[in-house]
C-alpha cells in the first residue's frame, strides 16, 4: 500500500514495577534487557524453557520498572506464569493485565512534535508499517490523535492479508508449542550474547548448529477461472492442512488462512527439505499453493562455522 493509513490491533500491557523488574524480564525473555535504559523499546519473545512461543512483546523501560506490551500471546497465562517465577526477595510488583490498542502507521510519519494522546514507540523491528516506522500505542480511556485520526483505517480484512504478507505470527496458529523464535522468522527479537535466560540453551544450540528443521512461509491459492475449482475449494484449506511436494514427499502444514472470492492465503510451517519449493500442494485436492518467504522474516543465524583443523 503506498497511501497513507492505519492499521489498528488490540494488545494487552502487563506492567512490573520495581528495581528488579529489568533484571527479572531479562531473565525470563529472549531479549536482552537488564542494562536497557529508561526510553528504551526492545523486542523480545516469551519463550518455555524449551524455546516454545508463548508471545510476542516489546518492553518498554523506564525509571519505576518496565511494561510488556503483549502484541500476541495469552496475556493471562503469560501473566500467570510470570508470577509463577517471582521469589520473595525480587522487588518486582506485577500487575495484571489491561487493554490497550497499537496502531502501526502506513506510509505516513507523524508530525514532529505528536502532539495529542497516546505513547509512539520506537521498536527496532518491523512491525508491519515497514523498517524504522514508529507505531502508537493507546492506553485505555485513550483517544486517537488528530494527527492519526485523519489516516484511514485499513478494513479487517486488509489488515489480515498485510499480517499475513508481512509474516506477523498470531496465536495458536504460529505461537504455540510446536514453533520457536527462529522458525517464525524472529531472529531479530533473541539476543544470542545476554547470558542465561528460559530457553537460552535450546535457542543456542539452534543457532549454533542450524538446527531449524521447519520455517514460516506465506501461501496463496486463486480460484480457478474456468470454475473448476471455484471458491468452495478454499473451505478445504484451513488451519493444519498437510502439504506436500509436488513429489508427493511431506513439505509442512497450513497454519493461518484468509479466504476471499478470489481464492485464499495465509501462512504455513514448511519443513527444511521443502523450502527450496515454489509451490505445494495442499489437502485432498492437490490444491497447487504459492509459497513466497514473507516480506518481514529474518533467517536464522547461521551455523557456527567449523575450526579448519
């Protein structure tokens, strides 16, 4: 899209208070966050000791504590197991979740002074507005800027098909125990040099042997002209649908789908030895899938490279 506009999504913040709260967030994130400064917008993952998704988040830093702002993930249980780990002597309080909405801004900057309600973040990554674009964050009982307010909002359905595109990992389609940071593309959001942290040891070892056996791509089908597979053939692709090589061999599984008059789309986990692969086929029908790498996935760090002995 290159006019102007903004695409709005509902988040959830989990605020930590305290002198320990950095130091506690950094040991149970992929990021590192503990000598983070007041202002600072990091992206991380919440991860099992495993390196299994639990959510996505950025933290935000700032004299009394820290803030998650959950973008996906299930604020209650990511709250809860949270809790499950504080120890009596940490000076960390946590409070519970509240609403909130963050809206990425598409291809519009905001004025230099920003003026009106709402937080603009900064996040190192991209979020789906494009590399460097800052997003707005709205805490409950906030209104939109008149600045923002004047930007049109992307109907739902465009802001699915941009997720999508843009390789946005949703719960439970892509964040769940089957899937890790790197799989998703997320390499960015783990820092490999903070130290111990949960799942420390499982992303390590993947980032030091190329251990990544699935990775995240985008798919998209179109319906048959001639009729022949019209739109009810997309009531076949949904959420776990095999897929398969032209060879027949097993190449992944379906794991978010936008159906449209005009065919559907969405992501999939493909397994390494398909990912060489233009195309898939999908479910009983041999549905004939494009499989494209999606605008925002970052590849894995590569495999430590072997002393030459």
């Amino acid at each position: 899209m290159s006019s102007a506009a903004r695409w709005s999504s509902a988040v959830s913040l989990i605020r930590l208070e305290g002198a320990d709260a950095r130091r506690f967030l950094h040991g149970q994130s992929s990021q590192a966050i503990e000598q983070a400064r007041p202002g600072d917008c990091l992206a991380t993952c919440l991860i099992s000791p495993t390196a299994r998704m639990r959510g996505l988040a950025l933290v935000l830093v700032d004299e009394g504590g820290a803030e998650l702002v959950l973008l996906a993930g299930d604020a209650a249980a990511i709250h809860q197991a949270l809790d499950r780990v504080l120890f009596p002597a940490d000076q960390v309080r946590l409070e519970p979740p509240q609403p909130a909405t963050l809206v990425r801004l598409l291809g519009s900057t905001p004025p230099p002074s920003a003026p009106g309600t709402g937080q603009l973040l900064h996040p190192a990554v991209d979020l789906g507005g494009g590399a460097g674009q800052p997003v707005l964050l709205l805490r409950s009982g906030e209104a939109l800027p008149t600045w923002a307010e004047a930007l049109p909002e992307l109907p739902p359905l465009e802001a699915e098909r941009r997720r999508l595109r843009h390789g946005i990992p949703a719960a439970p389609g892509e964040l769940n125990d089957d899937t890790n940071p790197f799989e998703l593309g997320l390499a960015p959001w783990v820092s490999l040099s903070k130290g111990c942290y949960v799942g420390q040891e499982t992303l390590a070892k993947l980032a030091s042997t190329g251990g990544v056996k699935q990775q995240m791509r985008h798919w998209s089908w179109r319906a048959d002209a001639a009729g022949t597979a019209g739109p009810a053939a997309a009531e076949a692709l949904g959420p776990g649908t095999p897929l398969r090589t032209t060879e027949g061999e097993r190449a992944g599984s379906i794991t978010s789908v936008l159906r449209t008059p005009q065919g559907a789309e969405g992501l999939a986990l493909v397994r390494r030895q398909a990912l060489g692969e233009a195309q898939l086929l999908a479910g009983d029908d041999d549905l004939l899938l494009e499989i494209q790498v999606p605008a925002g996935f970052v590849e894995p760090p590569p495999p430590a490279a072997k002393p030459v002995l």
